[in-house]
C-alpha cells in the first residue's frame, strides 16, 4: 500500500495528477483529516482513534492500512504549503454528497476530545469553502454530528 500512495502522489507517470482513484481519496481524506486533529496544537489519543475508525469505515481498511495511510498522509502534509492540492482532489473526485460526508467525518474528529477550539473552527469553515460546501451545509453538518453525539 505505501509504494502504491507514494506513487500516486509522487509523480509517478503511471497516473495523472487528476486521475481520481480510491487510493488518491483515501489519501486527501486523511491529509484533512489530520489537519484539522491537529488545528488546535494537539492530536489527542481521541482524535487520532476517530481519524482510524473513519479511515477504516469509509475506505473499507484494515488497522494496520489505516495507521499507515495516516503515516503517509503525515508526511504528505509536512510536505505541502497548503491544502488546494488535497481538496481539488477531493473536488475532482466526489459529488456535493460524498463531500457533505467528508466535512461530516471533519466535524467527528473536532469533537472528538468533546471540545471546539477556535482553531478548529476556523479551519473547518476554511475547509468548507476548499471544497465548495455552502454555509448552510457546513452548519447542516455539524448539527447533524453534534445530535449524533449528544443522542449516542
């Protein structure tokens, strides 16, 4: 799986940049997910749990692909001045829907350690608008997993 991520996102001339596949997604998913765990200066046990258990839920992985989709994604961040790159990815390759469960699974991991800092705030909205999520969607989002958690 790792030479297959590095390939993907390393230049490889068997894919284009702007080939949309699972791995790809995968890939900038995680990218966002981790920016966000990360927004308020810490990545909590909490957030990190969350970012595997989603990782595994929406692309079907094991724990072990999970932890080392996150390490490559770590990587791929450390790399990157911003996060154009991984949202167009996701932009080219997912409906209004599918990014609608995306800023979903963002709004999991914020309240993850059951708190919203201004940091995350303000990167979630920032993230909202890279994907082209409307204010109304980006709030829609968070009630919905805000009742989840107060309801589960």
């Amino acid at each position: 799986m790792l030479d297959k991520l590095l390939d993907l996102f390393g230049g490889s001339s068997e894919a284009p940049p702007e080939t949309c596949t699972e791995d790809r997604l995968s890939l900038a998913t995680c990218v966002l997910l981790l920016e966000i765990a990360g927004a308020d200066h810490e990545f909590s046990s909490e957030e990190c749990e969350r970012v595997i258990e989603i990782l595994r839920k929406r692309f079907s992985l094991s724990q072990e692909d999970a932890e080392e989709l996150i390490q490559i994604a770590q990587e791929n961040r450390n790399k990157s001045f911003d996060l154009w790159k991984y949202t167009n990815q996701i932009n080219s390759c997912c409906t209004p829907a599918e990014k609608q469960g995306i800023i979903e699974e963002i709004w999991r991991v914020v309240y993850a350690d059951g708190a919203l800092d201004a940091h995350e705030d303000y990167l979630v909205h920032k993230l909202a608008r890279l994907l082209n999520l409307d204010h109304p969607q980006l709030i829609q989002a968070k009630l919905k997993i805000r009742e989840e958690l107060i309801g589960g």
